[in-house]
C-alpha cells in the first residue's frame, strides 16, 4: 500500500500533514540547512513546521524513510510543446533542418500546424512531465517555427486551466514578436520585421495577464515572453518593459545564446544584444535572459550591474556545444542565476548534473560550483528571479511546495550527502511525490488531470504528424527521409 493512501490525487487534504523523511532541506539564516529525521507539517497551502518533530497535533503523520523532503524545483525555461529540438541533436545545419523558415515558405503564408486542440494538449502534456520531476513552479517555452507568427491567448488560456486542475505554478502568456529570421540561400538567413504584429501580441499577452493573474489560488501568474533579442525591435521591448513595470511581472528574453542572434543584431546594431539593450536603457533587474552562453565580459558585467537574472539550461546548451563560461563565474560576479530544462526530457537532476560536470570544464578554479549551488539555482535562485521569498524553501508560512525524491534506488547507492547524491545520479525518476500549494499534484508516477499512458501514445502521434510537414518549412523541400536520417543503416531483410 502507498504511504500516501491516506491523500486524493489533485485535492488538497484536510487538517495538518505531517511529512517525514531521513532528510529534510530546511531554510535557516538565509540558506538552506539539512534536517537528518526531520518533518515537515503544513495546513491550506502554508508550511507550520519545519525541524524535528512536531508535537502538536495532525490529522495525518506519513513517514517516508530513505527520502530527501525537498523545496519544490523552479524551472524558468520550461518546455511546453513536444520538443523538437531533439531533431537537432545528430541532424544539422540547423538552416537546411527546418530551424529556418525558407523564403518560399513565408512568400505561401506560414500556418498553424498544429490545431488549437493539439496545442491545448501539449502544454496539459509537458506539464506533466514538470510534476513528474519535482518542478512545482514553471514558465513554459515553446518553440514558434511551426506557429503562424506567435502564440495565442486562447491556447495559454486553456493552458491556464490546465495548470489550474492539474496543480502546477505557473508564469505565463502568450511569447509574442516583431520578426522571424528568413532562409534566402543557403547559410544566408535574414530578419524580416512587421512591428506592428509585435505590438498587438504584446497587447494580448498584456490582457491575458490582467485577466489571468491570481486565478487558481494564485498558481496562475503573469510574465512577458517575447520571443527572441533578435526578432524584437527596440520600441517592442520599450513597451514590453513599460507594460511590466505596470503589471508587476518578469520579462523572459532569450539573449547571448546563440551564433545566429550574435551575427543578426550585430548586423542590426552593431553590437551585442545585452549591449544595445544596455545602450536603449532596457536592461532591469526584472529581465530573466536564459542562456547566456555566447555573453561577452561587457554583457555580463551589464547583467551583473542592472540585476538581470540568468537562467542556466545546462543540458541543452551542451548537447548544441556550448556551455556557460562559468556558473561560478557569474556567481562571482554576484549575477543570480535559475536553472531551466527547456528541452526534453524535463529532468531537473539531470539539468543539476549537466551544469555541474560543464561548469567546472568551463572554469575548475571558479568558486560556487558545489552540487548545492546548483541546487540553490533551482530553488533559491529561481524565486530570486521572479521576486518571492514563499517559494523555493521550506519554512513557516512558506507556500506548501515540496518535492519528495527516494533515496533509497539501486543506481543511486552508496548514497552519502542527499544533495550530492541525487545530483550524481542525475535522474528525475526518482521523484516520488509533488505537492503544490500543499496539494499532491503527483504521486508516484501519476499525474492529476491526465491519463499518462493514454496520453503518451497521443503525444507521439502529434509529433510525428508535426514531423511529416517539415519538408513544407524547409530549405528545398527534401523528404523527411533525407532531412532526418536514422543513426545507422535501416535494413528490413529477413536475415544479414
């Protein structure tokens, strides 16, 4: 029998829960501490105790044995679609792979490939991937090249609801942006621009956020999303960082992350992207710039002088072939950095791992670069960026956010410090339960609001009906077959 047969799926249980774990990671004196047998107790959403254990009374005491009780994850950059940049992995340029929409596909009219429907399941999809993996608060991403132009108010409001029934924080609306780069020859990609657009998406995602905002016991939040440095325009994003400053929300804008939009606003404006923002007066402090991969010694001492927090997506950077020069680096330069998963698999352990093996390749010497600086940046580090301090931790009052990861898999023993441990073993599987708001959101491989054996079989059918029309958005057209080559030979005879 579960240990949590005593909770329902998806409601939030009744009376004081106690939890209780060979370790707990509290908060104390601005960090976090470790509570070997510690406990844990929250009632309607909120954290009562934290430390050893409680004596006053509870409806239920659930004991967990060889378990970390852990503040939720943070995942700023967090995937919302079927990830296509797995295609990407073994198949490049990325140019002549359907990365870049060719002129003779925008001079046709791009379209939406996927139905409103499909979009809807999507997001309900990967967020419950997040859960699965210990992630209580998220801000989804998605990719826009199979989209129309950018994204809708009508699919993040069923992502909203969504979010809402399956028990998942959320900082959303619709990405929005005043360009898209186009394919003209081989390797020659150029901007093209429609203002215009750009500013009635940021008009949607700003009605989106002023009727969003709160809902759902406060898991539904607002944050600005456009899409790209290089596919804005400076009178976008001055009105993107009015409308934040106005609605009280963060701004994700993705920058310093790749040779693309390094080589494209430079030709725009003769200089990096953090420079010329720098240079318009828009870097704040409520800027969160994933990546920052390719970010020069000038971007990085303007992060660090206006307070813009980056969010590391270790795995996906390295799978392409960069990494960040360093995480210790920019934690010296007292930068705040949150961690993203931004591609599949959504595994935040493995994310943790990935950063920790690439930041010390980048710089051995660099200071900040232990397992739980990492686990900081998932934790602390993401309400840093998004400006709580009732999240990320465990202490009274806190929201009731909690993940609970076993400590007692086969792959993951000699076990030693819990931190060090599950950052080593580098895998999300070992996530046992999620509570969000106090709610169980995920218990033991289930997800409330969503059938996940049902849905995965859906969820392959969309990508590979998604797969079938990229020769449609692709330099020359070629068939699948060409664009995405298997690993080794396919053979089909009855015997070699």
């Amino acid at each position: 029998m579960s240990v949590f047969h005593d909770l329902k799926l998806g409601e939030h249980p009744k009376g004081r829960t106690a939890l209780t774990a060979d370790w707990v990671l509290g908060h104390a004196e601005g960090g976090h501490c470790l509570i070997p047998k510690g406990e844990i107790v929250f009632e309607a959403g909120r954290i009562l105790h934290v430390g050893q254990r409680f004596e006053g009374e509870v409806a239920r005491r659930i004991h967990l044995g060889p378990a970390l009780i852990s503040p939720g994850l943070i995942d700023l950059d967090a995937l919302s679609d079927l990830d296509t940049t797995v295609l990407s992995i073994d198949n490049n340029p990325g140019w002549a792979k359907g990365r870049v929409w060719p002129r003779s596909y925008v001079e046709r009219g791009p379209y939406e490939m996927y139905s409103p429907d499909e979009l809807a399941f999507q997001k309900r999809y990967a967020f419950a991937q997040l859960l699965l993996n210990g992630i209580t608060t998220a801000a989804p991403i998605a990719s826009l090249f199979y989209r129309a132009w950018g994204e809708t108010t009508a699919e993040f409001t069923t992502a909203a609801e969504a979010a809402g029934e399956m028990g998942l924080r959320v900082y959303l609306s619709p990405a929005y942006r005043a360009g898209g780069m186009v394919l003209d020859a081989p390797g020659q990609i150029t901007p093209l621009f429609d203002e215009t657009r750009g500013m009635a998406g940021l008009d949607d995602a700003v009605a989106f956020i002023s009727a969003h905002q709160g809902r759902h016991n406060g898991l539904i939040n607002g944050l600005l999303a456009p899409d790209r440095v290089e596919t804005c325009t400076a009178p976008l994003l001055k009105r993107t960082m009015d409308a934040a400053r106005d609605l009280g929300c963060r701004v994700r804008l993705h920058m310093a992350q790749g040779a693309m939009e390094v080589q494209t606003v430079h030709a725009l404006h003769g200089t990096t992207a953090p420079e010329w923002l720098a240079s318009e007066g828009l870097l704040n402090d409520r800027i969160l710039a994933p990546h920052a991969t390719n970010a020069t010694e000038t971007d990085l001492n303007h992060y660090a002088h206006h307070g813009v927090s980056v969010i590391h997506c270790p795995l996906v950077s390295a799978r392409g072939g960069s990494i960040l020069r360093s995480f210790g680096g920019l934690r010296a330069r007292g930068i705040n950095i949150a961690m993203g998963t931004d591609t599949a698999p959504a595994d935040m352990l493995l994310n943790l791992l990935t950063g920790l093996m690439t930041a010390r390749i980048a710089d051995p010497q660099a200071p900040h670069q232990q397992s739980a600086d990492f686990w900081d940046a998932a934790t602390l580090g993401g309400a840093r960026a998004l400006g709580r301090n009732d999240i990320g931790c465990l202490k009274p009052n806190a929201l009731a956010d909690i993940a609970i990861f076993r400590l007692d898999d086969a792959v993951m023993t000699p076990a030693i410090d819990p931190i060090t441990t599950l950052i080593a073993g580098g895998s999300g599987k070992v996530t046992q339960a999620t509570f969000v708001g106090g709610r169980l959101s995920m218990c033991e491989g289930r997800v409330a609001g969503i059938d996940l054996l049902t849905a995965q079989t859906r969820a392959q059918g969309q990508f590979d009906g998604l797969l079938a029309k990229y020769p449609e958005r692709s330099w020359q057209h070629p068939p699948v077959a060409e664009l995405f080559t298997p690993s080794y030979p396919i053979r089909q005879e009855a015997a070699l």
